[in-house]
C-alpha cells in the first residue's frame, strides 16, 4: 500500500509542476506583450512630440510671412475684411433649434401648422437675417 502512496504521491507532483510550469510560461509571454505595447506607446507619444515640433515650425508666423511674400502672385492673399466675420449670434440656427413644421396636438390628433408652413410653403434661407452682410 505504501507503494502505491508513493506513486499516487508522484503522479500529483509531477501534475502539479506541469501546471505551475505552464502558468509561469503563460505569465512570461504577457510580461512579453505588456513590454511590447508599452514600447509601441513610447514610440507613439514621441512620434506626437516630433510631429507638434514640426507644426510649430510650419507654423511659425515670420516662415509664413515669407512664403506669403514669395507666392504672393499665384495666391493673391488679402487681409480678411471685417464685414465678412460673424458673430456665433448672428449664425443661422441649426436645423435641430427651428421649430417642427407640423405638430400633432395629443388631444384630438389635428395637425398645426406655422403661418408660412399652412399655405405650403417651405421657410426660405434668404428669410433669416444675420446682420453681417449689406442688402
């Protein structure tokens, strides 16, 4: 009986080792990916860095002025005139801001309707005033 203790013993040893073995082994190769994204972001956050250097220089407002000097002809850049910037007040509304063309009342199901909406008509964009532009 004592013999077969022991190979029982032996038996629960050596699955006991495999498991731990092939944990081990599992941990290794995720320690392996954590390092290799860990370099991909290195990699990433210093590509960022270079390329927010490279837009500051491209950026550099006396680079700028120069190469507006030297294309001047081809491009025939003009300073902005006051009149062609808006306010954000005096922007349009957004279509999910204009009210709904037909709503229907919940009590006795009829439809209303807006003055320019009851005889068919669509508002028109030339109706909305912005008060940026001389008519």
């Amino acid at each position: 009986m004592l013999r077969t203790l022991d190979i029982l013993l032996i038996v629960i040893m050596t699955a006991v080792a495999t498991i731990t073995y092939t944990i081990k082994h599992r941990a290794e190769e995720k320690l392996g990916e954590v390092r290799k994204l860990e370099a991909n972001i290195r990699l990433e956050k210093d590509t960022i860095d270079l390329l927010r250097a490279d837009w500051a220089l491209l950026t550099q407002p006396a680079r700028l002025e120069r190469l507006i000097a030297l294309y001047q002809e081809e491009l025939k850049l003009q300073p902005t005139d006051t009149t062609q910037m808006v306010q954000p007040a005096e922007l349009p509304m957004l279509k999910a801001d204009l009210p709904p063309v037909e709503e229907a009342d919940a009590k006795d199901g009829k439809k209303k309707a807006d003055d320019k909406t009851a005889a068919g008509k669509k508002p028109k964009t030339d109706d909305i005033k912005t008060g940026s532009v001389a008519r």
